[in-house]
C-alpha cells in the first residue's frame, strides 16, 4: 500500500509535467463546460431535468451569499467566482470517490520495487491545487476591496502611520492575508487527502461492506469543505468591502 | 534510538496531542450553538451557519497537525 503526498507524473507535455490530480480537474473542468453549453442552450419558461436540478444548485447558493451580502447589486458582482469555487471544489471532491480512481494505474518501478501509480488522483488531494485555489480566493477578496472602497481607503487598512497601534495592528492585517493563504489550502488539502488515506486503509483492511459508510462520510465532508471554503471566502469579501470604522 | 522507531512516535504522538485542543472547541462550539438555538427557535438557520463556520475554523486545526503528521511519516 503505497501513500504518497505528493502527486505523481503520470505523463509529460514537453517540460510539463501531467501528474494525475491535474489531470482528473481537466476532467472535471470539461465535464463542466460541457454540462454549462448544454444546459445552457435550452431555454423554456419552466425548467425540467438537468437545467431545473442545476437552477435549483444556483438559487441555492445565490441565496447564501445574498443572505450574508444583504445587497443585490453586490452580490450579483460577487457571486459568480464564489460559486464557481464551490462547484469546482465539490465536484472534484466527488470526482475522487469515482470507481477506479485508485486501482487504475500505471505499473513502474522506483527504488527497486513494484509499486503502481495510480492514473488519476482526487485534484484536492494535491497541495497544488488547493494553493492554487487559495491563492485566487486571497487575491479576489483583495481585488473586490480595491474595487468596493479605492486602493488609497484599501491600503490604509494595512499601512496606518497615524498612531504605533494602529501601524502594529495593520501590520498583523498584512500578515494575516498570507495565512488565509495556507489556512484555505491546508484546510482543503488535509481533509481531502486524510479522506483518501482513510478509504485506503480500510479498504486494506476490511474490503467488503465496511468501506460504506467512510464513502459517505467522504461525501459529506467533499460538500462541506466547498461550502466552507465558499462561505469563508464570502465572508472575508463582506469584511474587505466596508471602510474601516 | 532508530530513526524509524522516532518517526513513528512523533507521527502517533503530534496527531494525537494536536488533536485534543480542537475536539474541545468544537464540542464548546457546538454546545454554544445548540443552545443559542434553544433560546430562539426562529434564528436557527442563521445560528447554524455561523455554528457550522465556526466549526469548520477549529477542525482546520486538528488538519494541521494531521498533515504535519503524514508529512513527518510519508516525507
């Protein structure tokens, strides 16, 4: 049973390397677009199938972030990267629990030994993508503030020079943008890789009919931490667009 | 000591000491929460998705020191 943090090269395009986690999310990433042009044609006065589950997705989350937001305007600026957020991290979430996932692989040898690698990898359960996505979220709350309130009003929530408290304390601000940064990612990276871990090794151990209910619990948390992620991204946005006091 | 031997017991030992500090929060998180909502029946959807946010805060925590340590085993 072989458990690697990092994800593996599966394949290279000139000096990139394709690991399996990248190449699961370009699965996820068409499988979406395609849903999104299909869907997106038909356009009846009331919906049915496919485009009445995913108008239900949309109003649902359209709904929490006007909830927190409280304005329409503003929440028809912000909701659109902040539910794709969230679908692309709960689907490729999902996409890890596939049948096949796992066994399929690569046969090769490291070290001297045997070991298969497997062809894809939930993308979540790479650090990468996760910083990736962390690093957009801190970006985009930083980017909304600027466009809400003026980079001046923006940058005098960090570099105050009116009194040494307040420079301390926007100095403390500073620093803790970059660790909204790990936080989003490790949180992400560590629930999802845990859950990887945790399915391994009770599929090692027990692999008829236990492995169950962690598929569910995996489920559950695969939604959870989109939401979370979704949910705290919101939240620093709705903190970076008022004035300071 | 071996090297192995060392590695195993700081993997066992930083899950589990890591581990204790946010199962406390998240029960007194939850408590809060549950009890909030006893109190005002007509806030529960608010209460509850700030009580879900916050739990999600401190269980990030007890991811830190799990990825600490797959890190000190696998690395």
């Amino acid at each position: 049973m072989e458990i690697s943090l990092a994800a593996e090269k599966v394949a290279h395009i000139g000096s990139f390397n394709v690991t399996n986690s990248i190449l699961l999310s370009w699965i996820t990433t068409t499988f979406l677009a395609i849903t999104a042009i299909v869907v997106g044609r038909k356009n009846d006065l009331v919906p049915k199938g496919l485009r009445n589950f995913i108008e239900m997705v949309i109003e649902y989350l359209y709904k929490t972030v006007n909830d927190v937001i409280g304005d329409e305007q503003k929440t028809k600026k912000y909701f659109p990267i902040l539910a794709t957020l969230f679908i692309f991290i709960v689907l490729n979430n999902w996409m890890g629990l596939l049948p096949g996932i796992g066994p399929i692989g690569i046969n090769e040898i490291k070290h001297g030994k045997h070991i298969l690698v497997p062809l894809f990898r939930g993308a979540n359960a790479d650090l990468n993508t996760t910083l990736a996505l962390a690093i957009i979220a801190v970006i985009t709350v930083q980017v909304f503030g600027v466009a809400a309130i003026g980079v001046a009003k923006y940058a005098k929530k960090f570099f105050n020079f009116s009194n040494p408290i307040k420079f301390f304390v926007g100095g403390l601000e500073l620093i803790s943008e970059f660790s909204k940064m790990i936080s989003f990612s490790f949180r992400l990276f560590g629930n999802i890789f845990a859950g990887e871990i945790l399915l391994m090794v009770i599929a090692y151990l027990v692999p008829v009919v236990a492995p169950l209910p962690f598929f569910l619990l995996e489920i559950f948390v695969g939604l959870i931490q989109g939401l979370v992620f979704m949910m705290l991204a919101l939240v620093f946005i709705k903190g970076a667009i008022v004035e300071h006091h | 000591m071996d090297l192995e031997v060392v590695k195993t017991v700081a993997t066992a030992a930083t899950i589990t000491i890591g581990a204790i500090a946010p199962a406390i929060a998240i029960g007194q998180i939850g408590s809060k929460g549950l009890e909030a909502i006893g109190r005002n029946p007509e806030a529960a959807d608010k209460v509850s998705s700030s009580m879900i946010l916050g739990i999600a805060f401190a269980e990030a925590i007890a991811i830190y020191a799990l990825v600490i340590a797959l890190i000190i085993k696998f690395v």
